[in-house]
C-alpha cells in the first residue's frame, strides 16, 4: 500500500498550533525548488533553511545556487513573498566539502540518474540535515526535493522516515502534489531567481 505523503503532511500541517509554531530546518537544494515549498510552510512553521549540498561540486555553481537561496529570504522577510511567514526566514549554510559527496558516489559515477549514486547522494544531504537540527533542538526536519518531478519523493520520505527520532520528526511532503513543481518555475520568474538546469552532480543529468 502506498502511503500519501502530501495528505500525512497536511494532516500534520492542520495540527500546528501557530501561536507556538514547530522549528522546522527544511533541507534547501536551490532558491527555485524552494519557492513552492515555503508557500505551504510559511504560514505554519517556523522555518529555518539549511543549504547543504556537497553534490554540487564545482564551487563557483554552489555560490551562485547560495546567492539565489539568500535573495529569495530576503524577499521573504521583506515581505514580498506570495505567503507571509509566522517568524522570519533564516538560513544556515554547510561549507561546501565535495570530497565527502565524491567519497558517497565512489563506484558508482557510471549509474543512471535515480540509481544508487542518487539514494546515497539523499543520505549524505538528509543526514546533515538530522545533524544540524538534532543538535539544535529543532522539531522537525525536511527537504524541498520532492518538489522536483524527477526526483523519487518515496524514497526520499523513507530515508526522512529512518532518521527521525523521539525528539525530532520528519515532515513528510510530497512537494510536487498541488502543481508544485509548476508554481516554482511561476515563483521563480515572478521573483528573477536563477534556475539551473542539472541537480548539481558532476556525473548526473537532471
């Protein structure tokens, strides 16, 4: 039986009390998939956005996708954003150390897209992010990934799902549901963010 991860996040959504919003680090690949992500969360969490991405290893594309992340906060908590959000938007950053993704894909720089290279790639990302949230007592962890239409929100939700524990859960999502994925391109034009047309892998396609 397959699980509806967009109807378990809005149940969840529907329970938030929002005079004491739940912290929320919310994983970020890029400014554009985000867009479409916060316009569900802002209203109900408080978000903190957390850019960790060793796959992207050509260092001058991870500072331009970082630059985008930072705009697009900064049009949030300009109040610009299409939602307004119940706390200001903030942004932690993972220096960016693609020796730890390269040593992931090790064996693997010859699978197709959405092979075992790409689930080890989830682990890396999700991992931090469980780190990073784990130690600073946030309460709840997820990614903008299952906004993209070529990436496997399934797995995605299953690796969350393992790494949640008693004091910090996974927010399942399925991102795209709701024409997501078209309403970041839509955000993306309206706001003038960057939109990188590969994930960020020097052995991948989309």
């Amino acid at each position: 039986m397959n699980t509806n991860f967009d109807r378990d996040f809005e149940e969840i959504k529907s329970g938030v009390n929002k005079t004491q919003p739940p912290r929320l680090l919310l994983h970020v690949c890029c400014a554009p998939c985000a867009t479409a992500c916060l316009l569900r969360l802002v209203d109900s969490f408080d978000v903190t956005l957390y850019y960790a991405n060793d796959n992207i290893t050509d260092g001058a594309e991870w500072e331009k996708r970082l630059g985008e992340v930072r705009k697009l906060v900064q049009i949030v908590n300009d109040g610009k954003f299409e939602a307004q959000p119940l706390r200001p938007l903030n942004l932690i950053v993972q220096d960016l150390d693609a020796q730890r993704y390269y040593a992931q894909a090790k064996g693997l720089e010859k699978e197709k897209e959405g092979g075992t290279r790409c689930t080890k790639c989830f682990e890396l990302r999700l991992g931090d992010a469980k780190t990073y949230a784990e130690r600073h007592g946030f309460d709840m962890f997820a990614t903008t990934l299952t906004v993209s239409p070529y990436k496997n929100s399934k797995l995605l939700n299953e690796i969350g799902l393992s790494l949640q524990t008693d004091s910090l859960k996974w927010l399942p999502s399925d991102f795209k549901k709701h024409d997501g994925y078209n309403e970041s391109i839509r955000l993306s034009a309206k706001y003038g963010l960057y939109r990188q047309h590969y994930c960020g892998c020097p052995f991948g396609g989309v």
